[in-house]
C-alpha cells in the first residue's frame, strides 16, 4: 500500500482544561476527496489547523508523505489552504493574489504569472484577473481562493467550509466544481463540512467526528446504509429509532417507513421487515410527499413517535389523516443495526417535524 | 515588563521584540527613576539616591506655590470639564440627531481646537483676551480650557451616540414614553460611557495642560503643570521629583477610576478589546 | 429632532467656541495688539531669510521627523506584537502603553533630567565605570529633545496603529503563511501595507506633537536648543515682539496644516488605489 498523503498519530488538543481533539487517528487517501464531518464545535477546524501547521497538537504526531512534521511550520508545508473566509489580500489584485504563494517560492515573474492565469483558468475566473477582491461577488471570491492554494502545486488542498458563506443554489453548483477540479489536479483534499448531503455528495471518504473523537469513517456508500451508532444515523437524517424484539437498536430513515392500511395482514411483510400498528398524529403536506406523524409501540414495548414520508403517486392505499389507525412497515434491507453503545444523543429529534433534513444545529 | 515583552516577542520575530522591548524602556523607565530619586535623603537630584527618606515628598506638600497651584488646577479642570461637556453633549446631539444642513462642517468646527497649536491659541488669548479684552486670567483660562476640550465632548459622546439605535427612541416613544423621557431613559444610559470618557480625558487633559495655560499665567493663579516647569526650571532639587510621584500617584488613581468605569483601553477610542 | 430645537442645542457651545478660540486665533494673525498685518507679514519675511530663525525651523521640522520616524519604528512592532498576542500579559502591557498619556508631560520629560543629567543615570554609569572620565554633555542637547519627544509620543503612536493592526484580520497573516511566506515576509507583504493608512495617521499626530510641544524642548533643550515653540514665547513673554510672535505661531501652524493636508491626501490616494 502507498503511503498515505497525510496521517494523524494519536493527535490531541488541548485549550486549557478543554479537549477539543482527542487522541485521533486518521489516514488521508492519496489523490482523494476526504471530508470531516460533524456538527459544530466538535473540532473539526482544530484538526484542519494542525494538519495545516497553524496550530502544534498538544500532543500526537503529524505526517506529511511520510515524514513527521509535527513541528513544521505553515510556511514549509505547502498544503493548500481555503479559508472560510477566505482570507484574500485586500490590497492585491487578484493575480497577485495567486501569484504570491509561486512569489514566495522565488518563483520567477513570468512563470509566476502563468501559473497564477492556469489556476485562474481552472476555476474559470481567468478574467477578472485584474480584479482587486471585493470587487467580486462571494463566489467568486471563493474560486480566486481556491486558485491561490491550487497555484502552489499543494501537496494537500485543505477546505475549511468552503461553501457554508454561499447562497443555497452556489453551494450545490460548487460542490461539483470542486470535485472537477479534484477529479483534473489528482489533487489531495480534504474538506471540512457540517453539511451531510455535501459530505454524501463530494467524498470519496467520510470522516465523522464528535467531540473531539472519529465515530465513523468510511465511503459514503458503506456508511451511510450502516450508521454505526445513534449519534451518526442522526447526523445523517435517520429520524425513528427502535428497540427490536431482541433487544438490538435499529434506526430507519422516514422515507423508508411505508404507511399501509390498518387491515394489511401482517403477511405482506414476510420479508423479516418489522410491522407496527400506528395511530397518526398528524399529517403535513410537503410538496413531493406528506410527513405523517405517527405514535406506535416498538418490539420490544416502548411508546415511540415515528415520522413517515408519504407519497401519494407511489403508496398504496388512501391518503392518511390524524386519527387513522395504519399499519407501518419497515422493510428488513432498510433497518440499520447500530452498535449498543451508550452514544444515544441526549435530545431525541423524533418529536421534531423536520423530516428527512439534517439537524440544522450545524449551521454556524 | 521588558522581560516578559522580550520573552514573548522574541520568540515570534526577534527584530520586532527587541524594537519593542526600546520602546517601553523609553517610555517607561524615565518614569521610574524619577521615583527612585523623590525619596532621596541628599540634597541633589542624582542616581543612585544619597538615603532613603520621605524628606522631599514633606517639602513639597509645604511648599505653598505648589499647594496653591494644585487647587486652582483641580478648579479649572473640574470647571472646564463639566462646562464642556454642558455645551458639548447638546452639540453631540443636534449633530448626530437633528435635521440640520452642513452637519460634517459643524463636526469639522468642534474639532478644530485640536488642529490649531495650543501654544498659538494661548497667545491669540493672551492678546486678544486678556491683553485686548482685559479678562481676568482665570476667566480667560476658563475659555481657553472649555474650547480645548469640546472637541473630546463632541467627538467622545458621539461615538457612543453612533452607537445607539435611534429605533430604541422610538421604540419607546411608541411605548408611550414622551420625547424627553425617551430621551432621559433611553438614550442618556447608552452615553454614559461616552460622558465618563470624555469627562476623565478632559479633566486629565485640562490638568496637566501646558501649552494653552503658558501665557496665561499671572500671581494669583498659576497652574499647577506650569508651576512645576518653572521651578525646575530655576532649581534642580529633588522636591520636583517628589511632586512628581505625588502626581504620578494621583494619575495612577485616575486611571484605576478609568479601567473599573468603562475599561482603561476604551478611553481613548478605537480599541475594544 | 426639528431644525429650531436642534439650532438651540447647538448655538452655546457654538458661541463658546467663537469666543473662546475661533475668534481670538483669528484676530491674532491679523491684528496683535498695536501691530498691523502688514509688518508680520514683513517680519515673517525677515524670518525666511534669517539664519538664525531658519535655523529654528530647520531644527524644529529635523527634529520632528527623526521622532517621527522612531515613533513609528519602535511603536508599530509594539502595537502589533499586542494586538497579534495571546497572551494574558498583553492587556498588562497594552495598558503600560497606554498609560503616560494620562500622566502630566512635565513629569514625563522631568524624568530625562534625571536619566541624562550631569549628575544623571547615564553620566554616573560612564564616569562609574570608568568608560570616561568626565560625564558627556547630554542635556541640552538635539539628542536629548528627541528622546524626550518620543518618550512623549511613544504611546500616541501605539495606540493608533494598534486600531489600525486590530482591523486587519488575522486570517490573512495565516493565508500569507500558508502560501509559504516566512513570519518577515507575511508581516511586510500583508501587515504593513494593511496598515498603513493608520501608520500614516500615527505619523501625523506625532510630526504635528513634536513640533509644537513646549515643554519638552524648554526643558530638555534649553536656550542653546531653541525650537519654534520655546522662540514663540520667548518672543511673546520676555521680548514682547507681538509681530515676531505672531509670525512665528504663522509659520508653526502653516508647517501643521501642510502636514496633516499631505496626510490626509496620502490616505485618500490609499484609499481609491
Ligand atoms: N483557541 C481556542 N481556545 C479555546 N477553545 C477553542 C479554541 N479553538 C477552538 N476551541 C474550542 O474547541 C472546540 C472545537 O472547535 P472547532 O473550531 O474545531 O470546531 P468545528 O468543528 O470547526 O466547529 P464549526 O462547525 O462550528 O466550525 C470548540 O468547542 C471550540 O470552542
Ligand atoms: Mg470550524
């Protein structure tokens, strides 16, 4: 096996008395768009900024293509960083704002100004080069910082929330220009988020953090299908949680909840699914699809709240109202096992009607 | 302090650190030996001091040119703080909140004190005043003082003025508050820091004023900056140094005043830490 | 607020301001007692082609750009090394700058006596140590006014770049880093030029303070070491020369406007570039 771009050893910080990355061990693919993900506060930025050498871990050990640079500082990294901010010279245009990392490298001025035309090519912005940065929009502000850490030839290309400053429509049109651009450079990168859709989205692999620790990592085809506990199938929009026959904890999405007349016989299920007799609370019409509210008992007994997606042109069966009783199923390939830790997150968002969308908590 | 400046600066940037590390010793350790020399026992101004006592410090609470001029100067300070801030706030006011035209010409006019030398407007009050006019010193002190220090009132209350949503005044006219009231309970709390500024920078920058109080002295009032300029001046013993303590002291209070009211760093605007 | 209501609050302070500066500082220029116009224009002639008194000038703008340039070079790596900092001490130290501007100049300045007198710190360490034999002249001297004018201005100079380095984000030192600039290369390619419509202010206050302080040259420089200030009044207060005093507070003030004009249209080209 090749060695990893980058690699986290044991790495911890500390502010005070307050842990803010505890003892992580971590392993950035070669020429892959890795993503950090969790909701605020859980040291996702800490941990972007060790890699990138503003900040030495307490304690734990950094590796740059193999050797230690644990004590290496920013300057001879050459990691490709992207500011939330994006942190762009306000006294340089933006040529020269991309030409100032090849600067520094004594790079001479011709070959500088190509470098810094080919990194504005690729982001398409090659012409408002003469452009001075608040006279552009925040778009394209954030594509001239992308140039800027791109036209360093960066071993790593470090994102910090590239997208969380743009507008709804920008940020689903970013995300796959920057997969292009990954896709192009064969570069290295590694993205913070707090958004799961743009970490579903973008990466090649998923790295789940909360408070301070890794949960879960992995591609996003194999994590997502298999939340490994409770705190990460709520990240990723699992909103019904329930306690089987056996004891085991099972999580299932709402849109994976199908709402049948209460007269199905319990047969159709055959299929080692669960089924559930249900009354509906309440029913909100959402476009696409109804959210029905529903209160059930569990396998194993417990009064639990349900939120079930509806959608009238594909289900079977009348439209539900509050007061129906139904029958639920949650077919078997849609239950996902999560381990019996005690990592149960503390507010249960059953009760909340934001359906299949993330915990907005993360916004920040 | 230089070390622990040093220590931090030069980790980061050698060059930087030893710069700074020259600056406070400028600024600071001149200060210091005056100190140490007020509590001489000998008779000359000298480093190291001849003794220890508090002989000098005694000699320059009974010298009564120095005593007198302390009074008067805490009076015009005291005056000329609270006339300032009397005439300035309603200009803060009628500038910030009023319809009126030519607003940044009038702002401009209220801080020109600060642009013209204080040496040349003492003597265009010394002539016209109190040559011209034949004003009494104190009264034409008084003038000068007051206009010295509108620009402070004008500028210092207007910035926090700037700060206070005029919505929070309206909000409360529509909470059944009359425009006074409104005025009195919401807008005037949001100044106080403003007023304690202006008010503490003022009675500070009146007190120790030379420049301004240089031609207006006459016998019956000196002040007391003046006062001391011109002993030192005449005799170089060590009772100035002890004067000096005794202001520094004095300073001291007026800045512990300063930090526990609205933060030492604020007075002078712009820094928020 | 209606205009006549505003007009109110403004006409006091308005007249205080007339009677108190704007009107005297007029008629000084253009009519001393017992001197018309016309012969201080005639003796600031005279005075333009004097050696001696160009002399004086000389002196006086020499004198205020070397304490500028040290102002700015000791106090800009003082204010950024606090502002960058985040340490505990830098609050301390932040108010350690800030402090003498509190205290009384006559203190301060009093301060070099002591430092560089002849029988001062410096002298006694010298002829101690046996570096020489008799203690070098250092009071009187154009060293000893420069030193005492930055001691003065020092703190001036910090807090006004400390504003300006506080609004430059860090965020961008950082970037600069990561783009593979050294701590140098971010601090003169991102800092400096960042800041330097507040080092260009701070420059200003300190060029318009150092040539027009009084007690600094009088106390320091004595006789031998006259500058505008201490020739102003000496020409209004032991001479009685109104158009002599007159001309020379022209010149002073002319030399403070052009400055701070100079400035002000530096920072606007900063500004638009
Ligand atoms: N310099 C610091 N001093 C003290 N605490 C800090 C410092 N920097 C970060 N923290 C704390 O460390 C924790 C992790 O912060 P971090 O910025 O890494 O979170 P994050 O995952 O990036 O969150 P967000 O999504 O809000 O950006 C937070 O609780 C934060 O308050
Ligand atoms: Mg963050």
């Amino acid at each position: 096996m090749t060695t990893p771009a980058a690699e986290l050893v044991g790495v911890s910080q500390r502010f005070g008395s307050f842990t803010a990355v505890d003892s992580i061990d971590l392993q950035i693919p070669r020429g892959r768009l890795t993503t950090l993900l969790g909701p605020s506060g859980c040291g996702k930025t800490t941990t972007l900024r060790m890699l990138a050498g503003y900040s030495a871990p307490t304690s734990g050990r950094i590796l740059i293509d193999g050797d230690d640079a644990t004590r290496l500082p920013p300057e001879k990294r050459n990691l490709g960083m992207v500011f939330q901010s994006y942190a762009l010279f306000p006294h340089m245009t933006v040529a020269d704002n991309v030409a100032y990392g090849p600067k520094m490298r004594k790079v001479p001025a011709a070959e500088r100004r190509r470098r810094a035309g080919e990194a504005l090519e690729l982001v398409g912005l090659a012409h408002l080069a003469d452009r001075k940065p608040k006279q552009l929009s925040g778009g394209q502000q954030q594509r001239v910082a992308l140039a800027r850490a791109i036209a360093i030839r960066p071993r790593l290309l470090l994102l910090d929330e590239p997208l969380s400053n743009l507008d709804a429509r920008l940020r689903v049109q970013m995300r796959a220009e920057i997969r292009r651009i990954q896709s192009e450079t064969g570069l290295t990168v590694v993205l913070v988020t707090h958004d799961q859709d743009e970490a579903l989205e973008m990466s090649d692999e998923m790295v789940l953090m909360r408070s301070g620790k890794i949960v879960q990592s992995g591609a996003p085809r194999d994590v997502f299908p298999a939340p490994a506990d409770r705190f990460v199938a709520e990240f990723l929009g699992y909103e019904n949680f329930l306690t089987l026959a056996d004891g085991r904890q099972a999580a299932v999405r709402p849109e994976h909840l199908r709402v049948l007349p209460a007269d199905t016989s319990a047969a159709t299920s055959a299929d080692g699914g669960i089924v559930l007799d249900a009354v509906v609370l309440d029913v909100a019409y959402r476009g696409v699809d109804l959210l029905v509210t529903l209160e059930a008992t569990d396998p194993a007994g417990n009064a639990v709240r349900l939120l079930a997606d509806h959608r009238a042109d594909t289900a079977t069966g009348p439209t539900p109202s509050a007061g129906d009783r139904v029958r639920l199923l949650a077919p078997e390939a849609r239950l996902a096992h999560l381990s019996a830790d005690s990592t149960a997150a503390p507010t249960a968002p059953t009760t909340a009607p934001t359906a299949s969308t993330a915990p907005t908590e993360g916004i920040s | 302090m230089s070390a622990v400046m040093s220590r931090t600066a030069r980790l980061r940037h050698p060059v930087a650190g030893t710069l700074a590390v020259a600056g406070y010793v400028v600024m600071i350790v001149p200060i210091l030996f005056v100190v140490a020399t007020a509590f001489t026992a000998g008779s000359t101004l000298r480093f190291p001091p001849d003794g220890l006592s508090l002989r000098w410090f005694g000699e320059a609470v009974a010298y009564t040119p120095f005593m007198e001029a302390v009074v008067s100067s805490l009076q015009l300070a005291v005056l000329a703080t609270g006339l300032a801030l009397l005439l300035g706030v309603p200009v803060t006011l009628a500038i910030h909140r009023g319809k009126i035209p030519g607003k940044g010409l009038l702002e401009g006019l209220f801080l020109s004190p600060l642009v013209v030398p204080e040496l040349v407007v003492g003597l265009a009050l010394y002539q016209q005043l109190m040559i011209g006019l034949r004003l009494d010193n104190f009264t034409t002190l008084l003038l000068g003082h007051t206009a010295l220090l509108l620009p402070y009132a004008v500028r210092v209350t207007g910035a926090s003025l700037a700060l206070a949503d005029p919505a929070l005044e309206e909000a409360a006219r529509g909470l059944g508050a009359s425009p006074l009231r409104a005025f009195v309970t919401v807008t005037l709390p949001m100044l106080r820091p403003g007023l304690i500024s202006a008010g503490l920078l003022g009675f500070v920058t009146s007190f120790n004023n030379v420049p301004l109080s240089l031609l207006l002295q006459t016998r019956d009032f000196r002040t007391l900056p003046v006062t001391m300029l011109d002993y030192v001046q005449q005799s170089y013993d060590p009772m100035v140094a002890a004067a000096s303590t005794l202001v520094l002291a004095a300073t001291v209070v007026v800045a512990i005043v300063a930090e526990r009211t609205v933060g030492f760093a604020k007075i002078f605007g712009g820094i928020n830490r | 607020m209606r205009a006549r209501s505003s007009l109110l609050l403004l006409l006091p302070g308005l007249a205080f301001l007339c009677v108190g500066f704007l009107l005297p500082a007029v008629a000084m220029l253009f009519a001393p007692p017992g001197v018309s116009f016309a012969q201080v224009l005639e003796r600031m002639g005279a005075m333009l082609t004097d050696p001696y008194d160009l002399g004086i000038i000389w002196r006086t703008v020499r004198i205020g750009l070397i304490v500028t340039a040290l102002c700015v070079v000791l106090g800009f790596p003082i204010a950024s090394l606090l502002a960058r900092s985040q340490s505990r001490w830098s609050g301390v130290l932040l108010a350690l700058a800030i402090f003498p501007l509190l205290l009384s100049n006559v203190v301060r300045t009093f301060g070099w006596l002591v430092v560089l007198g002849s029988n001062g710190v410096i002298g006694q360490l010298l002829t101690g140590l046996g570096i020489v034999d008799e203690a070098p002249q250092l009071l009187y001297t154009e060293l000893a006014i420069v030193l005492g004018l930055v001691q003065l201005f020092l703190p001036l100079a910090v807090i006004t770049c400390y504003s300006a380095v506080a609004q430059v984000d860090p965020g961008l030192d950082e970037a600069a880093r990561g783009l593979g600039a050294s701590r140098t290369r971010a601090f003169w390619s991102v800092l400096v030029p960042l800041s330097l419509p507040g080092i260009v202010v701070a420059a200003t206050l300190v060029f318009a303070g150092s040539v027009t302080a009084y007690t600094t040259p009088y106390l320091l420089g004595g006789s031998s070491q006259r500058m505008l200030s201490t020739q102003l009044f000496s020409y209004a207060s032991v001479t009685v020369d109104w158009a002599a005093a007159s001309a020379t507070a022209i010149v002073m003030t002319v030399l403070v406007f052009l400055v701070s004009g100079i400035s002000t249209l530096v920072g606007r080209k900063g500004a638009t570039a």
